[in-house]
C-alpha cells in the first residue's frame, strides 16, 4: 500500500506539510540519496540554491524551508534534490498514454527512475491537496517532495512528466515540477493548462501528457525551453515515452537506457494499443505491464480518469 497526506493550501507555507517520524526518515533518505547523485560541492549547491530561489513562487520556497527545520537537513539539499529533474534527467524515463474509450478517457503511466533499494516504489505517497484556487488535487510522489511528476485535478484534468533531450541551452526559469504544480493549483481546465504549459517559460526540455474531462481532450506537449509543439489524439489514442515526435530535434550524442529504448517501448505500446483499445483499468494497467513497456527500473505504474478525480496505482514488485 502507499501512504496518504494532506496539505492544507489554506494554510501558512511553513504549517502546510506534517510528516510522521517515518515519513520523515524516508524523506531523508531519498533526498540524502539524489544529493549524492548531483555530486556537486557545497560551496556550488549553495550558489544554485540561493539562484533558484528567485524562480520559485514564495510560498513554494517556504514549503521547502518548512521541511528542511522538520527533516533537519540543509535547505540546499531540499531544494537542489526536489530539482532533480531539471539536473538530471537523463535517468528519468516514463511511458505513458492516453485512450479514449467512449465512455471515459484513461491516462495511464509509467515512472521509470533509477533508485537504490527500490526506495522511490518502496516510499510512495499520494499528496492530496486542498484548499487551492482551481479546486483540489492530488500528486503521486514521496515525502519530502513538494512538486508534481503525476497529478490528476478531479473534473479538471491529468498531467504526467516525461523526459526528454534535446541541444537547446538550459535557461532560468521555475523548476518544472513547480511549474506543473503551480497548473494543477491554478488552472481551471484542460484548456487552461494546456495554454500554460505550452506557452511557460522553462528551464530544460520535457514531454507532457495532459487529459482533460471531454472525450478527445488528451494532447502530449513537446516542450524545449522556448518552443513547443502539441500532439492531439488520433484514432482515439495518444502515446509518448522519451523522444519528440512533432519538434524537430537534434539530441546530440547522449545516450541513456531510456534514450535507447524509447523508440521500441513507443512503438510498441502503440502496437498494443491499435492492436485493441484498452477499454478498462487493468487491460491500461496489462499495457503498461507488457515486458517489452515495463522496465526494471519502473517504480510506478497508475491510471486517472480525470473526468471523476479516480486514480489508481500499483508498485512493481508489490503486492
């Protein structure tokens, strides 16, 4: 099972995350973890720290402050490790698609991310948060982690993260986890958020898949920092995993597990899905699955129904 917590957005920033002591340990391991990860000195930590500081919404800001003081670690860690994205992308994977049954639309998903121990499935958490402008949501993460890879708004939409390379220069702009959880606080529908993500400045390249409540409301964004390009579904479906389909892309040199799968886990998938609509929760959950989709570094698999706030998840491995 995965944990569950509330965060009251009504609330002061600093008063808004409460951790048991469990929580707590976890969160500390998993941002003692990515910090190694970065490997950075702390003299450089610092500097990008105090530099992201000006790209984040205040209250984001002090949301992190909040779980530096309770997990007792430095602000640096909390930030540069919730940042990770934007650092590190390269490990982050995901295959995720979008179906139109006629009667609902499923967005389904995998997080394919690299972790000692299997601590990122082990330590999920659905973040449920209430009180926002736009109405309530919830975020599939872990303790410790203030921003959105996966989210769903009831009776707004779905959004899911995808990385993605390409040579187009990094630029200042709010971390894309914030970014997708400032759209899930503020936006008010599908085309709302689709507006905002694809327009937002950002600070490194990613793929969005994003569901609305309408039938045929599903797109995937291909986003670099300053251009952008939208896929709508074709033939009831919409499918990405790691690479552009629409932006004309030069991705150099680098190379990945994810980077070199990509395309087959796209085309199969794809394959899958024209092979037979899935048209329920466990034939997404059977795609999502299939051993040529699923990798050994997938943490989570989930469905939405953004229509009805319904979410559903499963940790490989888990009973």
């Amino acid at each position: 099972m995965f944990q569950e917590l509330t965060i009251d957005l009504e609330r002061s920033p600093d008063d808004r995350w409460h951790l048991t002591q469990e929580q707590c340990r976890q969160a500390r391991e998993l941002l003692t973890s990515y910090r190694n990860d970065l490997g950075l000195s702390q003299d450089i930590a610092e500097f990008l720290s105090t530099a992201a500081k000006d790209l984040v919404r205040p209250d984001h800001w002090s949301e992190m402050e909040s779980l530096s003081t309770a997990l007792d670690l430095p602000m640096t860690d909390v930030a540069l490790c919730n940042f990770y994205y934007d650092a590190m992308k390269v490990v982050l994977g995901c295959t995720a698609f979008a179906v139109d049954t006629g009667d609902a639309i499923f967005h389904a998903r995998n997080l394919d991310w690299w972790t000692e121990n299997a601590a990122l499935a082990r330590y999920t958490s659905v973040s449920h948060f209430i009180g926002g402008p736009a109405g309530p949501f919830s975020t599939i993460g872990w303790p410790g982690f203030v921003g959105a890879f996966s989210g769903i708004a009831p009776g707004r939409f779905a959004v899911t993260l995808n990385a993605v390379l390409s040579l187009e220069p990094a630029q200042p702009a709010t971390p894309i986890v914030l970014l997708l959880r400032t759209v899930l606080e503020e936006a008010r529908s599908f085309d709302e958020a689709l507006a905002f993500l694809s327009e937002a400045r950002l600070p490194c390249d990613c793929l969005l898949l994003l569901t609305g409540t309408r039938l045929s409301e599903m797109a995937v964004i291909e986003r670099t920092p300053t251009r952008y390009a939208v896929r709508h579904g074709k033939d009831g479906f919409v499918c990405v995993t790691n690479d552009y389909q629409r932006l004309n892309i030069d991705s150099g040199e680098a190379t990945s597990e994810l980077l070199a799968t990509s395309c087959h886990r796209f085309q199969r998938v794809e394959a899958l899905i024209r092979n037979g609509l899935p048209r329920d929760v466990e034939s997404c959950f059977s795609y999502l699955s299939d051993p040529s989709v699923k990798m050994h570094i997938t943490v989570q698999q989930m469905v939405f129904r953004a229509a009805t706030g319904e979410y559903w998840i499963k940790i490989p491995g888990s009973q």
